[in-house]
C-alpha cells in the first residue's frame, strides 16, 4: 500500500511531496518514550503513597481505592475513543494535547486539598492516558516503516514503559517519605519536556487529507460500555460479585457492548469494524496481551502482599525486589523487535509466554522465610526475560498489514484488552486468594498457591490465543 507524505518546511526541508518519506529521528522516538514512561510511572507510583494519603486527607478505605481505579476507569474507557481520534484528526496533536492535559492534571492532583478533588484528577488523567497511548503507538507504527527499524522503535519504546513501571515502583517509595504530593508532582516536569520537544520533532500530521466523521452512536455505546465494565470490576469486590448493584453495572456493560455491535453492523464508517474484530491476528494478539497483564498484574499484587505481609519487608524494599525485573526487561526489550522481526513475532510471543509461565510456576516455591537470591530473584529475572520478549512481539503482530488509516485503533484495541485484561484476572486472583486466607486462617501463606495456580494458568490459556498470531505474506489486511 503506497502511502504519500508531506515532509515539512523548515530545517531544510522544502515541502516537496514523496511517495515515501524517512522515519522520524532519535529525537521524535525518544519523545515518545519518555511520554510512555511517565504513564507507566504514574501507574505504578502510586499504591506506595495510598496509606500516606489516606492519613493526610482523612479518606475511608473504600474511597482510598478509588485512587487507583478511577485511573484505570478513565484509562480503559476512553482508549477506543482516543485511538480513533487520533485516526481522524491527527495523531500528533492528539498526543500533545494528551501530554498537555497530563501535565495539568497532575499539577492539580500534586494540590488536591480533598480525596474528591484527588480521585476527580485522576480520572481526568487517566482519560488523558487514554488518548495518549494510543496516539503515541500509532505515530511509531506509521512513521517506521515493517520489520527491524518498526522493531527496534518498538523494542525501546517497550524498554521506556518497563523502565517507568519499574521506576514509578522506587521512586513512589522515596518520594513518598519526603511527601505524597512530590508523587503527584513527578509527571509534570516529563510532561513539559515532553511537550516541548514534541512541538519540535514530531512529524506534522498530513495536510490535505479527507477527514471522516466520527462515529458517534458506536463511539457512545462503545465507551459507555468500557466503563461500565471497569467501574463494575473496580468495586465488585467491596459491594460483592453477586450483589444487586454488581450484577446491574454488568448487564447494563453487556447491553451496551451488544448495543455497540448492532450500530456498528449497519454504519457505512464504523468505530471499529466488525471485520477488523474477527481478523485472526488481531484478536490474537488482543487474547494474548490480555492474558499476559492480566498475569503480571496479579502477580506484582500477589508477590507485594507475599513480601510485605509474610517476609516483612518495607514499601521500599518491596519495590526494590522488582527492579532485576525491570533490568533484565529494559537490557534485552531493544533487541526483542529486532529479533522478532527476524525469526517471527509469533515465534517470539509463543517463547516469551512460556518463560512468563515458567516464572510463575516458580513463585510456588515461595515459603514463610524463603531468601531473596534462591527464591524471588529466579522468578523476577525470568519474568522480565519473558515480559522483553512478549511486549514488543505483540505490539508489533497487532499493527502488522493494518491500513494507517487504522493503526490508532489496532494500538487503541490493544491497550484496551490489555488494561481489561489487568482488572479481570486481578480480580479473580483476588478473590481466589480471600477465599482460601478465609479457609485456612492459620496459615500465612494461605490463598497463595491458589491465586500463583489462577495466574500460570492465565498465561497458558494467553499462549493458546498466541497460536492464533502468524503472518502470511497473502493475508496481511483483513
């Protein structure tokens, strides 16, 4: 598919018109690497503060959560919205408005004078992360061009989100023992520079191009539906699976969802196409990243409560724990692009998937006194050797033969399934492990072998749907 671009005036250039033009420099990819590493820290700094906040602002436990969900709430619901946004009206100024509404949100949060005030800005920045990660994905997939360039881009990009979850981990514990409000302060300098220096690298977004209308009845029904099915997953378990109010958010989640599928069937320019849903790569690598965070994120719940509750280690140390994690993740992530290019994405998912499995199946040797070196770190390593190989793989399979003009919504569906992902199978390892602590009360590593068994097997069921994942040079649109 030939595809016409504009190259830009200025620094040389001379607003001539190519078939093809370069990729974008170092400068534009690492603009966009530390925008995905300010999300991924703001993802992962918080939970350290929580006791912090709730003692300064006299929040309730059930009030204290949403913190965290009505970041995710805002995040998962808002990234089919925000990745076909960026589709029709440019990618680049979504992404920059995104990190511009970021940037404020996190000042207003850094000043919240009530847990209102605070849980309101998180919502609004997750929305935020709900344009911007999309916008950030699709300006790599459309401006490097399939194989090892696309997957060296992708690889550091990869290696950025890894290093921010790590990094949010260490530095949510120190900057929380200075003040919980420097936690919230953190993304506003990354935002800035980021903004800054994309006003001045990134690739205009093509001028002259027929602009579609938007989809507004699939876009309702669609993000009515997202977050309804996040808010139901976020506060099911304190107002309980089978409770009246539950059962109502998800039936309300599955109207809307078939709602959704009715409206898109009889449009001329759908949201998403039906057909793009049934691709079999796509919703290959959508199972797949599905299942893979939503282990991970079970298991960094798990492996935190394991730490603290049962070896007594401070928020500090815990973090300290997954930074061989995040190290071997960010050593090998730039390569992994370069090397599924090489042997095959499906090859390389299919790999890394078995070594997530096999570092799961390692925490089973978890005991009451069980030393850092012979237990945890075995299963950190492997775990970020899996995790390098995987991500970067599965960003890749889910753009690969997708139109431009479609690329926001192939990363959009990808990180909607991902953060799906994360709330469904956290929540049934949560409630997995309650259930056995209930039985066994005694014992204080009750509920773990259970909830590690739920998570190995969530990653097995993922490296089925990657069987799905194989690109054939005859059947690479839809």
């Amino acid at each position: 598919m030939k595809q016409t671009d504009e190259i830009a005036t200025g620094a040389g250039g001379t607003g001539a018109v190519a078939e093809v033009s370069p990729p974008p420099g170092m400068p534009a990819l690492l603009v966009l690497c530390v925008a995905h590493f300010m999300d991924a820290i703001d993802l992962s700094d918080v939970g350290v503060a929580l006791p912090a906040i709730q003692r300064d602002l006299g929040m309730a436990s059930g009030s204290l959560q949403w913190v965290v969900s009505a970041y995710a709430l805002g995040y998962g619901g808002f990234l089919l919205l925000g990745g076909r946004v960026a589709d029709l009206f440019g990618r680049r100024r979504a992404f920059l408005t995104a990190v511009a509404v970021f940037g404020v949100v996190s000042v207003l949060g850094a000043l919240a004078p009530t847990g209102g005030v605070l849980v309101v800005a998180r919502l609004v920045k997750g929305v935020a992360a709900g344009f911007l990660a999309p916008a950030a994905l699709s300006l790599i997939t459309t401006n490097w061009p399939e194989g090892p360039r696309r997957g060296r881009a992708l690889g550091w990009y990869a290696t950025a989100g890894a290093c921010g979850f790590i990094g949010g981990l260490v530095l949510g514990g120190v900057l929380t023992e200075l003040s919980w409000r420097l936690v919230f302060a953190l993304p506003v300098p990354i935002a800035v520079g980021a903004l800054l220096a994309g006003l001045r690298v990134l690739p205009a977004d093509p001028r002259g191009s027929v602009r579609e209308k938007m989809d507004v009845p699939g876009t309702l029904t669609a993000t009515g539906a997202l977050v309804l099915l996040v808010y139901a997953l976020a506060q099911a378990p304190s107002h309980g699976w089978l409770s009246a109010r539950t059962l109502v958010l998800f039936f309300a989640a599955a109207g809307l969802l078939g709602l959704f599928v009715r409206v898109e069937s009889r449009t001329n320019r759908p949201l998403v196409p039906l057909s793009f849903l049934t691709r079999r790569t796509t919703a290959g690598a959508n199972l797949t990243i599905f299942a893979m965070w939503g282990a991970y994120t079970s298991f960094a719940f798990l492996a935190t409560l394991y730490l603290q509750n049962v070896l007594d280690w401070s928020p500090l140390q815990t973090a300290g724990a997954f930074v061989p994690l995040g190290l071997a993740n960010g050593a090998l992530a730039p390569f992994a692009g370069r090397l599924a290019a090489r042997f095959g994405t499906h090859r390389m998912i299919a790999t890394g998937m078995l070594l997530l499995a096999l570092s799961y199946a390692l925490f089973f040797r978890i005991g009451p006194h069980s030393s850092f070196l012979t237990v945890v770190l075995p299963v950190m390593v492997v775990n970020g050797i899996g995790t390098a190989a995987t991500f970067p793989a599965l960003n890749m399979s889910a753009v690969t033969g997708v139109p431009d003009r479609d690329q926001g919504l192939a990363g959009a569906l990808l990180n909607t399934f991902m953060q799906i992902g994360g709330a469904v199978v956290l929540a049934l390892v949560t409630a997995v492990v309650e259930a056995g602590q209930r039985t066994n009360r005694g014992d204080p590593l009750a509920g773990y072998g259970l909830g590690t068994g739920v998570i190995v097997a969530t990653v097995l069921v993922g490296l089925g749907a990657a069987l799905l994942i194989r690109h054939r040079p005859d059947s690479r649109d839809h």
